[in-house]
C-alpha cells in the first residue's frame, strides 16, 4: 500500500475529500516523525510502538572488498507491534 492509497481509503472511509485526508494523514505521519526526533515512544494501543534505539559505533568488515570500516554511532527508529495486531496478522 502506498500512501496515496491510504489516502484515498481514508478519504473513502472518514467521508473526508482528498484535501482533508491528505493533512490528516500528512499530520499523523509529521507527528510521528517529530516526535521520534524528540526521543518520544509513541503508543498506538492494540496497533504497536515506535521507538528509537541508539546504536553503538562499531568496526565491521566489507564482504565485498573485505576492507574494515568504522561505523559511526546512530539512532535507528523501532516498531513493535502489540498483541491485538500480531493476534490478527497470526491468523
């Protein structure tokens, strides 16, 4: 699914226009993105949490080149799902 397309089930299912159900859609995800950047968990109940994890700098090794190179500590976005959604994906 891409985005456009959730846009329109939205638009669809909300009886919103395409305009609204963009900047809905275009809100919740700017949201998420900002408050991930702040360091925040977001909590969807039943749907999952996102998170951010920070990874240490390490040393690792090209397969291709086999030359060793050193990676640079970051922060990495996470989601986990919850159980009402793992329950139903299961089945």
């Amino acid at each position: 699914m891409t985005k456009r397309q959730l846009i329109d089930i939205v638009a669809r299912k909300a009886h919103l226009t395409k305009r609204a159900a963009t900047e809905a859609v275009e809100t919740f995800l700017e949201e998420v993105v900002r408050q991930l950047q702040k360091g925040e968990r977001i909590v969807l109940s039943g749907f999952g949490t996102f998170h951010v994890i920070q990874m240490k700098a390490k040393r690792v090794i090209v397969p291709k080149s086999g030359v060793e190179r050193q990676v640079p500590a970051h922060r990495l976005p996470r989601f986990i799902p919850g159980k009402t959604l793992k329950r139903i994906i299961k089945k």
